[in-house]
C-alpha cells in the first residue's frame, strides 16, 4: 500500500519499525534512519521481515531532504526527539511528503514545549497539498482520540478532562527514565499548570498530589503536572471548563530527581569542564540507561486512561477511558517495556491511517481533529485495546473536588 520513513531507532522507534515489519499488507517499503547506524542494525536483526536502514543527523533538514529523496517515502515518521520535529517537517515540505510525530517542538536552549512553533506550518503543509498529525503516541495521541471518541459518541458536552497516566511497573533499576531522559527531564521539572475556565493556572513543580484510583492497577499517589495535548485539547474540546494532566512517580524517582537537580546535573545551560562545555542534563542522559535497555525483567503495567464529565441528554455523565498494558507482555512481543510500546503502537496506526487514506487532510492536525474510530478499533487490533465506562455520579468524586 505504501512506503514510510521513519527517523529515530530508539526505545519508541524500535516499536514502530518493528510494528510496521507485522503488517506487511500496509508498509510495502520500511527505511529506518537514525543518528546511530548501530542501533537501526540492531533493530532490523529484530524484524520479523527485512527493512533498510541508514545514517541520519535529522537536526541537519539537507541531510533528511536527501534521504527523503532517496527513500521516496509516503510518510515520514519522526520518532527521534523533539529537537527535531521543524527541521524534519521543512524536509518534508520542501519534498512534499506528509509527517507524523508523538511529540510536540521545543527548544534545546530553552524548557518550553508548545504546539505554536509547529501550527505555523499551517498555511504551508496546506498549500503543499500534505499532512502533519501531530501527538500521535499514547499522552498525546490515544488519549486525545479517546477525548474525541467521547465528544462524538459518549456526551453532547464535556466539561472536565482529568488524564491519568500510571506506570505500575518496576525495571528493577535505581533510577531510570522510560522514554528520552533528556527530554522527561525536562518535563517533570517544569512548572505545574492547567486550564480551567480560560485561564492556564501555574503552580511549583510536583507541589499538587492527590491518590487517584487507576483501572486494573488501584489508587496510586498522583502529581499535576503540564503535558503537551492539553493545549490542543482546550481548543478541540467544545465546551471545555478544565483540563488537568496526572501522573504517577515513585517516591525512589522523586527523591533522585530532587537530589540530581539540587547539585545541578537538571541544568540546561552549558557549563565548562575542563577546558570542554557541557550541557549537565545531557551529561546525565549519557550515564543513565537507555529506555531501550529495560524492557528485560521489566515486570507490572501502565494504566493511562481519562476522566471525562459533562452532559448527556440533559443529565450529568460522566465516563473513563483507558487501556492498561504489560511490560512482559510487551518484552515478550517486541523486546520493548510498555512505555515505549504504548508510544510506538499509536505512532504505526497513525501512518497506517494515512496510508489507507482513513486520515487524509492538507495542513497540520492534532490527532483529536481527526476521525478517531478507525483508529481506535485498529489500534486495539494492534495490541492496546480499550474501554469506555461509564461512570457512577460519586466515581472519582475526591479529584473532581480538588
Ligand atoms: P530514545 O532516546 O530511546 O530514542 C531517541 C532516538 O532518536 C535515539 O535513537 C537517538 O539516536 C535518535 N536521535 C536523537 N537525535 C537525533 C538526530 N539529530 N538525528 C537522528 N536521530 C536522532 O527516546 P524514546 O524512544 O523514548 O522517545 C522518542 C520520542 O518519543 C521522544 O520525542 C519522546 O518525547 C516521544 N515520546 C512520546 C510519548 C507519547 O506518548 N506521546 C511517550 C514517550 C515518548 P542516538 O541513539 O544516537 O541517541
């Protein structure tokens, strides 16, 4: 049916290479590049069937112009970081091939991740004739399908989103992060903000918790923090009162991560050593292990799901979506802990629905904007099914109250 390329052979794009090697009858042609040619080696050994690799540095757009130009794709992947996102999306215009991601543009110099920098590309990607899907891994990405699933078929109206996402798993390790640490990093340490009737609230980091009971896992202790979808989301979501973003971290993770930052090692700014600069958070992303690297003995699940409550038919409801996923059982799939599974998954049914022209448009599109039941019937089929409860008035009453 169609070609795709996809850019970084790390923990999620070791997922989607290996997801699209499954579905031959889809992805006729599988080129996967990355930084390291190593890595994409190792990858391809793992395929059920061939793909081709290469070396790429996608911060050099000439660089992914001429792969895009030998590769031919139908849809360019970026699963690399997202330090990479604008200057993959300009190889793409410039060839006029449509892009996917999972992750929203931000600036290595500066910890502020937002959709603006990439829904300038509007009017281009437009009148190139070609698509971007931005946010299409699990949160964003699922869950924003789930949101717009809800708002077509569950409620005529939504008036608060509460997104949980748990990691119930253990690796084993004494500190490691389950995507990118550079790039978790930078997000758990940011400040907390939501949105609630217009307004984006800011607070200190990690300073609002509360126990949040997760489907198939329990009450876990829970933090507030600011991702990505739920700026897109506001705009998407008619109706919308309050959104708010939950995720659970261990008090192990916490305590390491207050003791890295009280001596610096979070900082983002370069500092010398020894005659050399460096950056200490990317020094400390070279010493911890590799999100790849835990899948093994990597035991427990995640159980990433969202709270929605409105109206329907002029009643108070309200409803949780969710999916709940193994690590073992992503390890014995793919070699892959469920992190980087539940991130690869999304971002291959994403580039399945284009190619199957299920998802066609010109311009830039969060994934919400999108016809989400093709998708979520197709990424249940794929191995992250869901379900949609509807919930009794008195469900989840303690978060709705904080
Ligand atoms: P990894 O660090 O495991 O993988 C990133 C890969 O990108 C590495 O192989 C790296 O190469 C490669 N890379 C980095 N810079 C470049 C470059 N300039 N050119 C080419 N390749 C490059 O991270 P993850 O797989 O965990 O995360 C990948 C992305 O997925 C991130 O953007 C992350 O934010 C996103 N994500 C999204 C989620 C969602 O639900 N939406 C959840 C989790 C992650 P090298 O090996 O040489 O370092």
């Amino acid at each position: 049916m169609g070609s795709i390329l996809i850019i970084g052979a790390g923990a999620a794009g070791s997922v989607v290479a290996k997801k699209c090697a499954m579905n031959r009858e889809v992805f006729q042609k599988i080129h996967l590049a990355s930084r390291t040619l190593e890595k994409c080696r190792k990858v391809k050994e793992e395929c059920v069937s061939d793909i081709t690799i290469s070396q790429v540095d996608a911060d050099d757009t000439a660089q992914v112009f001429r792969l895009i130009e030998k590769e031919k794709p139908d849809v360019v992947v970026n699963m690399a970081l997202p330090y990479q996102d604008l200057p993959i999306m300009d190889a793409c215009l410039a060839t006029g091939v449509s892009y996917l991601d999972t992750a929203n543009y931000e600036p290595k110099d500066e910890a502020r991740f937002s959709y603006t920098w990439q829904w300038a590309y509007q009017d281009r990607f437009r009148d190139k004739g070609i698509m971007a899907v931005l946010g299409c891994g699990f949160d964003p990405g699922v869950i924003s399908i789930y949101c717009a699933y809800a708002q077509k078929n569950l409620l005529d109206e939504i008036h608060t989103i509460d997104i949980i996402d748990c990691n119930d798993g253990s690796h084993g390790k004494a500190f490691a992060t389950n995507f990118n640490p550079e790039i978790n990093i930078r997000e758990v340490t940011q400040r907390g903000k939501y949105w609630k009737e217009g307004q984006w609230i800011e607070v200190d980091p990690l300073s609002i918790a509360c126990m949040i009971d997760y489907p198939l896992v329990g009450p876990r202790k829970s933090y507030l923090i600011y991702h990505e979808e739920e700026e897109s989301l506001v705009k998407n979501i008619k109706g919308l009162k309050q959104i708010r973003f939950w995720m659970t971290f261990s008090d192990n993770y916490i305590k390491h991560l207050e003791v890295l930052q009280n001596v610096g090692m979070t900082r983002i700014d370069p500092v010398m050593y020894n005659g050399v600069e460096i950056i200490p958070l990317q020094f400390l992303k070279h010493l911890l292990p590799e999100p790849s690297s835990l899948a093994e003995n990597y035991t427990g699940k995640t159980s990433i799901g969202c709270i929605l409550k409105g109206v329907k038919a002029g009643r108070q409801a309200s409803y949780i979506i969710f999916n709940v996923c193994d690590h073992a059982e992503c390890s014995r799939e793919l070699k892959a802990q469920a992190v980087s599974y539940t991130t690869g998954v999304p971002a291959m049914t994403g580039a399945m629905m284009m190619l199957k022209g299920l998802w066609v448009g010109k311009g830039v599109f969060n994934v919400e904007e999108l016809p989400p039941e093709p998708f979520l019937d197709e990424v249940a089929r794929q191995g992250l099914p869901w379900q949609a409860i509807e919930l009794g008035p008195e469900a989840y009453q303690e978060l709705a109250e904080l």
